[in-house]
C-alpha cells in the first residue's frame, strides 16, 4: 500500500480509502448495501491488514448506522487510534425538521455531536461538507468547521460535490481569516465520467488540495459486469441503482478498450478502472465499498497493477471528453505557453 499527502497538511493517507456505504441497509441505502456488524467488521478487518489506513463514511448512510457499525468495528477490533485515518460528512436530511440539513452552522455543530456519539470517538479527522448549500453563505460554513477544528472535536475540514468557483471561494476566505482550509475535495471521476478534469482538478492542483474519489467504478458500471462481453452478475448495485449518470456509449467504448488491457494483465476490468484513476497526478485516495471480502480484495490488487504508458494513453484517448468552451478556447491561445514547474527560490 502507498501513502499520499492529504492536501497541504503533514498527514499521509492510503491511497485506497474504505468506503462504508454498504455498511447497515436502512432507508434508501439498502440498494446499495445491507452488511450486518458483523461482516462490516470483516471488511474493515482485512482493509486494515492490507494497510488502508483511512475509512471513509457519513452521518447520512443508513440512517446513521454505518457510523455506529464502523465505530463498533473499530472498539471490536481494538484499533489504535493514531493507526486510522476517519472521514464522516455532514449535510443531508437527518430529520423531519426545516434545519435537519445543510451546511448552515447550527446543522453543522449539531451534526458533529451526533457522528462522534455514533462513531464513539473524540475527534474525527476529517469532516467534509457533503454538498452544495446554495442558502448558507460560505462564510457562515467555513467559520463553523473552523471553530470544531479549533475545539478538538475536527482536525481537518473538505468538501464534497461542489463547484470549483464556489470552493475557491472557500479556500480564499480562509486563508485571509485565518480559519482552517479545505484540504480536500470528495468527488465523482471515473474513466467514464472526467467531468472534473475541466475545472475542479486544475483548481486542486493550483491550490495544493486534495482529492478523494467517490464512485471510480461508475456505481459498478465498470467492474466488467456490464457492457461488450460482459456476463451480467445477478444482484450487482448498478441493475438496481442506476447511479451516478453515465454515458453509456462512451462507457461501453471505455469498457472493451479496458478489457482488452485486463487480458494483457491477467486483471480485472475494475482493477484497470481503478489502476487508470490511480495514476491521475491530482487524485490523493480512491474510495471503494464492497460487498464482500473478494470484491474488497480485488479492487486492493489495483494497487499493484502498474498501467504501462501507451495503455494510459489509450485509455485517455477512448475517455476523452468532449471539446467545451473555454477549453477549446484555451488550446487555440495557449500556443507556446506552456507551464514550467514552479520552483521555489
């Protein structure tokens, strides 16, 4: 297993994170997972052997029984704290009340009290805004995971699923009030959906923060149970939760140009799915859930699956995605300039 850098802060994580999604099945999660404690514990168990050092989860999954399952893992499992890296969210509906969601302060302070209670810890290390609240004003936001990083109850703060314009408001905000900083950006990106490529990546890489990837299989779209030569597994996530959106044509191009290079390797089409998100100089940690122990066992083996240069060139080339203002703009221009990198004096 290897180690990145977390944003611009001294913590290094896995570069394989341990999504908990499919851990309790309550509510509209049971589509996605139904694992009892027990078999949750197996899985955490075996992510740990395997060196991940970092589980992803939120107060929204399962009702709040995914937290409560991963937090009794890890009593049960008698895991030293400073060994685990802990990621929970804040933000969707977790009541029937007009402030049981959002990123306002008071859901954000209510929201905290109730993960570590879940959870059964006394701080988390990092706790993300799990999407866009176009209410809240960003200051009210970043001040409040400012003041949990101040009282011990967060070390670091991220976001998830917003726009790139919006979290470089964030990031310069804080950095002029001396308030804790994203360090990181949970985000949808898979070889079949590069969407973050136009604007989100390169604004992580010029402000130095970094990005978990959520759903790099397409919601199992790209696990080689779908598409050209694909025998369908029965009871597989996507066939009874067709998210996130794809387009499945460019997918199913994706899909034999992968499996193809999965022969040469004597791998699985996830396992190059993963390996190709991998290699992605912006991408910090990749999240993965599973099922089961094998399936867990097989995305881990992405990690030794080294894609030559000509099959990452391949598999960008079939990705591709298509021309956009101003990104065509950008090409026609940029002729020549081309960027140095930047060294410090």
């Amino acid at each position: 297993m290897r180690y990145r850098q977390l944003g611009r802060t001294g913590l290094y994580v896995s570069e394989i994170c341990l999504g908990t999604m499919t851990f309790g099945g309550q509510g509209m999660w049971k589509a996605i997972g139904q694992l009892d404690q027990e078999n949750s514990e197996e899985l955490v168990r075996r992510s740990l052997e395997a060196g991940i050092n970092f589980i992803d989860t939120a107060d929204v999954y399962s009702e709040g029984r995914s937290e409560q399952i991963l937090g009794q893992a890890l009593k049960n499992l008698k895991v030293k704290r400073s060994d685990v890296v802990i990621a929970t969210k804040v933000y969707g509906s977790t009541g029937s009340g007009p402030n049981d969601r959002g990123a306002s302060r008071g859901h954000i302070m209510d929201g905290i009290k109730r993960s570590l209670e879940r959870l059964g810890l006394d701080y988390v290390d990092l706790y993300q805004i799990h999407g866009n609240d176009a209410v809240t004003p960003v200051e009210e936001t970043v001040r409040a995971l400012d003041d949990l990083v101040r009282e011990g109850l967060v070390r670091y703060v991220g976001c998830s699923n917003w726009a790139a314009w919006k979290m470089m408001k964030a990031v310069g905000l804080a950095e002029h009030r001396g308030w804790a900083r994203f360090e990181t950006v949970q985000a949808y990106y898979s070889i079949a959906g590069r969407d973050l490529e136009r604007e989100i990546a390169p604004m992580m890489q010029s402000e130095g923060v970094g990005c978990l990837v959520w759903s790099p299989l397409a919601g199992g779209l790209l696990s080689g149970k779908f598409g050209p030569g694909a025998k369908e597994e029965e009871g597989a996530r996507r066939a009874a939760f067709d998210f996130p959106p794809v387009d499945k044509d460019r997918a199913w191009a994706c899909v034999a140009a992968m499996r193809e290079i999965a022969e040469a390797h004597g791998a699985t089409v996830a396992r190059v799915a993963l390996a190709w998100v991998l290699s992605k100089p912006f991408v910090t940690s990749v999240i993965i859930g599973a099922k089961r122990v094998d399936q867990l066992e097989d995305n881990l083996a992405a990690t030794a699956l080294t894609l030559t240069a000509e099959e990452i060139t391949k598999l960008d080339e079939v990705s591709k995605l298509p021309r956009e203002y101003p990104g065509w703009m950008f090409e026609t221009q940029g002729a020549g300039r081309v960027p140095q990198p930047f060294q410090k004096k």
